[in-house]
C-alpha cells in the first residue's frame, strides 16, 4: 500500500526540481511564468528561465528549476503553471 509519504521518498526534499513549460510566443510569456514561480519559490531567480522557441515561433518552450520544499510545494507550482491561460504543457 503507498501512502504520501511514500511518493516523498522518491525525491529527498528540499530538491532542485527541473519543470518545463512549453506555451503560445507571447511577449508575456516568459515573464508572466517567472513570476507565478517566484511567488511560490522565493529563491527562484527568473533570470535562470532557459527559453527555446520553436522552430515555427509560434510556441515558446521554457525550463524553471524551483527549489522545491515538498512534494506538496511542488504540486502547488504545477497546478499555478497549469491554470495559466497560454501554458499548453507542464513537464
């Protein structure tokens, strides 16, 4: 039987936690995703976004590393990146 404490032994806690974020080219983008991290990762520096756009421009992929404190932290900064509007997939 698996409890919650047992998917926190997957990862030792507090972890660099690498997340990509693959969403529509706007000129928002990359910052607006910046932000909703930092708001829940105050040691996120969104200067450390590695950005790639597409071969097409029309979608932008990123990769964020949060310093994740909890399995439960790190599902509250994937359900943020999940409910913005021009995020299409988070990895």
């Amino acid at each position: 039987m698996t409890t919650a404490n047992d998917k926190d032994e997957i990862f030792a806690f507090p972890c660099d936690f690498p997340i990509k974020v693959m969403g529509r080219s706007t000129p928002e983008f990359t910052r607006e995703i910046g932000a909703l991290v930092a708001e829940r990762d105050p040691a996120f520096k969104p200067e450390t976004i590695e950005v790639r756009a597409s071969s097409s421009g029309n979608y932008t992929g990123l990769t964020v590393v949060v310093h994740a404190q909890s399995r439960a932290h790190l599902d509250d900064i994937y359900r943020a990146l999940t409910a913005h509007p021009d995020a299409k997939y988070v990895l």
